[in-house]
DNA sequence: CGGTATCCCGGGTGATACTG
DNA sequence: CAGTATCACCCGGGATACCG
C-alpha cells in the first residue's frame, strides 16, 4: 500500500511567481511530483494541491496527459475510481524536476529576500 | 572578448508547449542560458531569440531582473549601451537548468512525438 | 467519487509603429 | 542602440454551481 500524500509537500507561502520553474502549467511540476512513489487518484491529488479547483486540476492532468507524462485508467467496480500515473516520459522528468527543488530550497532564502525586495519597491513606487 | 552567441542555439522546431521547463517566462530560461557566458547586449540577446519582439524580450528581462536573477548596467559613452549579465542568483539556476536540457535532448524524440501524437488526436477530433 | 458547465479576470504574448 | 506606446488576442487560472 502506497503511503498517503503529505499535504504540507508544498510549501504555501510560496506564491507562483517564486517556483520558476515550471512543468506546463502552474501545478504540472507539483503533480507530477505527487505521482512519484505511484499512482494516485483524483481525490488523492486534491489533497496536497491546496484548493485547486476541479476545474483546474482536471485540464492540469489533461495537459499532462496529453503531452505523454501522465497516463489515466478508469478502474473497473461497483464505485468509480480513476488512477494517474506517471508514464515512463513522466517519470524521466523526476530528475531534472528534483534538481530544481533542490535548487529552490538550495537558495531558499535568496529567492524571498528578492520577492520581498521587489514587493517594497513596487510599495514605493506606489507613494 | 566573448563568442557571440549562435543565431541558432534554440531548435526553433521546438514551440514553447514542448518546454516544459521555465525560468518564470516563457522565454526566461532561453535569456538565463544566453547569459551565460558573461554579460550580453539588448541587441545580441534578440539574435538566438529568433524574433522576440522588443517589447517582450524588454519585460521578460525585467521580470527577471525584479526576481533577482538578472542585472542591468548602463555602460557610459557616446554611443548607449545597456548590459544585462547573471546576478550570483541567475548563475545558481544554470546547473538545474542545464539538468533540464539535457533530459530534452535526451528525450527529445519521445517529447516530439507526444506532440505528433497530440496533433493528430486533435485532428482527429475536428473530423 | 470524479468530474462538467458557466462566467469572469488578469496578464503573458505578439504585431506594428514610434522615440531619445 | 535600446528601448516605449498602443492595441489586440488568447488562454491559464479561479469561483461557483451542478451532474452521473
């Protein structure tokens, strides 16, 4: 059994403009990640992607899926269960995306002190 | 003195869709991997980004001169002349994002045929 | 549970033309 | 040479509500 998603994976003080880089789209890095230790249900993936909408996390992974890194299998039974999981392309991209985030942690510091630099001076410009 | 930098080091068979990988803009990673070989001109910059219009190639590097990964120098003289070079930060990013370079190029066949795969699909759809 | 349907908004991208 | 100004377009993102 796979152990359940962390919803703390994401750090949420880190707005989107501070994860340059990205897969796709907005949250197609985070998914991505979300699907390393295996497949996971649309439920599943709500869960640590705080309040994505459906709407959102549905075109997500049919992006994802149709550039060839996520694969979706309507599981047969009495309740309805959809899994994603990363194709062999997908899982590929768990290195390079791992060298990233080391990154981002790497410089951590560097990266909000410069967010913030920039929001005081958009504050002044604004007086 | 510095090589100039190769008019064709960006596949231009390769749209933005299939690079996954960006540095903030869709253009950000191709500015930071120009730069990095030392301090590049406005007008050099605008040669390997095969038709940038000016007005984009202008915001995109302030963006990423906002994030702290870009500097800008007015050099005095006769003639103007502007620098933008990598900031230690913008140096820090060019080992992750040579990672991502090198998985495209080595999946390279995979991701374009993803795309074909898309197209076609899509083709197929419009029928 | 795993989505759609609507509506809306902001901004990234671009073409074209002009400027100090 | 290194940009601005203007206008336009599209689409990713999000809120809300509803569906099989």
């Amino acid at each position: 059994m796979l152990a359940p998603l962390d919803p703390d994976m994401f750090d949420p003080a880190c707005p989107s403009a501070l994860t340059p880089v990205r897969v796709g789209t907005k949250w197609g890095a985070m998914i991505v990640r979300c699907l390393a230790d295996g497949p996971r249900r649309f439920g599943e993936l709500r869960v640590p992607l705080h309040g994505i909408t459906p709407k959102v996390l549905t075109s997500s992974l049919r992006r994802l899926e149709r550039d060839g890194y996520v694969s979706r299998t309507e599981l047969a039974g009495p309740v309805r269960q959809v899994e994603y999981a990363l194709t062999p392309l997908g899982r590929s991209l768990l290195d390079p995306l791992d060298a990233a985030c080391a990154w981002a942690s790497a410089h951590w510091d560097e990266i909000l002190d410069a967010a913030d630099a920039a929001l005081a001076r958009e504050q002044a410009v604004a007086h």
